[in-house]
C-alpha cells in the first residue's frame, strides 16, 4: 500500500514537473510583434523604406520595408516602444501627409498579445531634384550663407587686428540688428525702415558706445587680452539674456516678406528678399573693401592692426580709428541679423548660435585680415551646404568645423595670414 502511494506522488511531481517546464519553455518562446505596411498614395506598396524602433531595457533596431511594403519587430519585454520614420528614404513624388509625426508610439502590454498596426500615412509629395541640381542649389544657398557669415566676420576680424580682443560678445550684435528690426517692425514700421533704424542703433549703442563705455576704460587700465577675452563672454551672456527678458524666447517673423514664391532661374530658386538681401550684402562687403584700400581712415586701420605703436608715433589717431572699426563692425553684423532675420526669423539666441562659424571664418582666413575673413567665410558656408550631399542636415556644422581643424593643422597662421607680424 504505502509503495502504491509513494509511486502515485512520485508520478504527480513529475508531472507537475513536465507541466511548468513546457510552460516555461513556451513563455520564453513567446514574442510580440509591432508590424506595418508602407503603402503610397494609390495603396501601392513601397519597398527599401528604413524604419527603426527602441523600447524598454535598451532596445533598438532597424529595418527596410520589404517589396510588398511590410516590415516588423519582434520584441520580448511588454512597455513602451518607438517607431520612426526615415522620409528621405520615401520614393520621389511620396510625402507624409503627417511630417511632424515621424514617430509613433506603441505600448505592449503583454507579450503573445496581438498589437496594433503602425500606420504612416502617405500622399503626393514634390519629386527630388537629380543631384546636380540639388547641388547646384546648395552652392546658391552656401554662398548666401558664407556673405551672411562674412559680414559679421569682417567686423570682428577688424576689431581683432586693431585691438587684439577677441569679442565673445560679438554674435550679439547678429541679435541686436535683428530684434531691434523687429521691434520696429512690430511697431507698425516697415521692415525696411525699421532695418535702417536698427542699423543705427547698432552703430549707436553696439559700436560707439560699447567701445567708449566698456572697452576702451579697459584698454586704458592696461587689462591684458586674456581678461579682456573673459570679459567679453560674460558680457555675451548678460546681453543674451536681456534679449530674452524683453523679447521673450520664441522665434518671431517680420510682418513683411515673412513667405514668397521663389523665382526659378535655371537650376536655381531664389526669393526676391533673399535676391536683394544678399545684392546689399554684397554691396556693404564691396564698399568695406573699397574703404579699407582706399580711404584715409581705411588705410590708418590698417596700419594699426600692423603696429599701434608705430602708428601712434606717425601721429595716427589710434582711439579714433579703433572707435570707427567698432562702428563698422557693429553695422556689418546688425546687416547680418537683419538677413537672417528675413530668410529664417529672429530670436534671442541667433547671435550666439553662430559665432562659433564666424570664428571658423576668421580662423580660418587668418586672424586680423579682413580679406582673409570673406574668404573663409564663403569656404565655410559652402561647405556647410554642400556637405549635406554626403552626410545628415543635423551634422552639417560638424564638417565645417572638421575642414578648420586640418587646415590650421597645415597652416596655423590661416590661408591669408601671416607667419609673423613685422615690428
């Protein structure tokens, strides 16, 4: 009797045993999939389009659609995935018809259990422009990018050359003439109006008395560069964020010109404010050169960047000079923002956001020369354009900056500058 019962809870354990070893092997075979279909407009299916997916516990993957447009992930932990779309890799002539939800969210609840299906709507969308063209469009667009990037560029490489500051603060000059066209803007003015005020205010405040009021007391006390360079960032912060208490932190338009229809010329498309904004950039750069090679004042700046001692010992009114770069400077760079302002909107942290490519010019010009700061400008900015053939929009600085590191690994001084000052 107690052998028949001793067999019988042997026989139950074991199958007790079997039961939970088949249940656990099937719970750790069980998967849930997050799946879709890429469909175009008239419900064909769409092949090689990439998606890629993260969730709970640091999950991550990437696929194609497939030639009948279905794709999938098979996940094994429940919780909250991701799924996003990569639209370059849409067919021509295909959109989502939803281009600010390039993600979409699916929660797992349980595993085994059926999850909804991913949908990314499509419609009509503009077809792509063979390569050539859409680089002959980026050198449009670099050049814009790189007289932008000149103008401020010009400024500060001058104020460096004669006075040896190198200006933190400098992109806030970008920001100031584009707010304060804006403000004026704002206040019923047209823009072209308020850009011509805004300038004056720039020479005004950003130029003359910037340089009475703050920099030349310091040059008189002796204070050494570095402390000069030091001030000059804390400087860039204090403005920065009296730009944001007054304006606030979102980016505004100009009331006028804020969209036209771009004009085909060829290959290229360009806006009429875009047009003009870049003649009268090109124009200001021109008229700074003529000034430089030229005039009385011109030539006395630049004997300054040379040597101020020698300078001043020749009876040059060194002050003066320095005072009336300032003004130039400031005016240039008040010119960029109102640019920037026209083709892509003003907020508080323009300036700042493109000081590091202005440094980059100059740089990459050579410290102190003005002609040195155009050409490294125009190299920068269509770099950064170009260079979105090859890599991602979102890394385009990264290329510029790149180029910049290996040539003053070849030329330290910068492609026009010099060696060695001479006195």
């Amino acid at each position: 009797m107690r052998k028949l019962a001793r067999a019988c809870v042997a026989g139950l354990l074991l199958a007790l045993t079997s039961t939970f070893s088949i249940g656990s092997a099937q719970a750790a075979e069980e998967v849930s999939v997050i799946s879709g279909v890429m469909q175009g407009p008239m419900g064909e299916p769409m092949a090689g389009v990439e998606l890629s997916a993260t969730g709970p516990d640091g999950f991550t993957a990437d696929l194609t659609s497939a030639v009948d447009g279905s794709w999938s992930f098979e996940i094994s932990i429940a919780g909250e995935y991701f799924v996003t779309i990569d639209p370059t890799t849409l067919p021509s002539g295909v959109a989502l018809t939803e281009p600010d939800k390039l993600t979409k969210q699916v929660i797992v609840f349980m595993i085994g259990s059926p999850t909804p299906t991913v949908k990314f709507l499509t419609g009509d969308g503009p077809e792509r422009d063979p390569m050539w063209q859409t680089a002959m469009q980026l050198t449009l667009d670099g050049i814009i990018l790189g007289i932008t990037i000149s103008l401020a560029a010009v400024g500060l490489s001058l104020i460096f050359g004669t006075t040896g500051l190198t200006n933190f603060a400098h992109g806030e000059l970008i920001t100031l003439g584009g707010l304060t066209t804006f403000f004026f803007n704002k206040m019923g003015l047209h823009v072209v109006l308020a850009a011509i005020i805004s300038l004056a205010i720039c020479a005004l405040i950003g130029g003359y008395a910037q340089d009475k009021l703050l920099w030349k007391p310091l040059r008189r006390r002796g204070t050494g560069l570095i402390a000069m360079l030091v001030v000059s960032i804390g400087f860039g912060l204090l403005v920065r964020y009296v730009f944001l208490y007054i304006f606030g932190g979102d980016k505004e338009q100009f009331l006028q010109y804020a969209g036209q229809a771009g004009w085909q010329f060829g290959p290229f498309s360009l806006t009429p404010k875009a047009l003009v904004g870049l003649s009268i950039g090109v124009l200001l750069i021109g008229l700074t050169t003529a000034w430089l090679l030229k005039s009385k004042l011109g030539k006395a700046s630049r004997a300054v960047a040379d040597n101020p001692a020698l300078a001043a010992a020749s009876g040059i009114d060194v002050e003066r000079v320095i005072n009336v770069v300032w003004i130039l400077g400031a005016v240039l760079a008040g010119y960029a923002g109102v640019m920037m302002g026209l083709n892509q909107g003003v907020q508080f942290i323009m300036g700042s956001d493109t000081l590091l490519l202005i440094f980059a010019a100059v740089t990459l010009g050579g410290l102190g020369t003005a002609f040195g700061a155009i050409v490294g400008s125009m190299i920068v900015g269509l770099f950064i354009q170009l260079s979105t053939l090859i890599i991602p929009t979102e890394l385009k600085y990264v290329g510029a900056l790149a180029v910049l590191i290996i040539i003053l690994l070849v030329r330290p001084q910068g492609i026009m500058g010099r060696k060695e000052r001479i006195g």
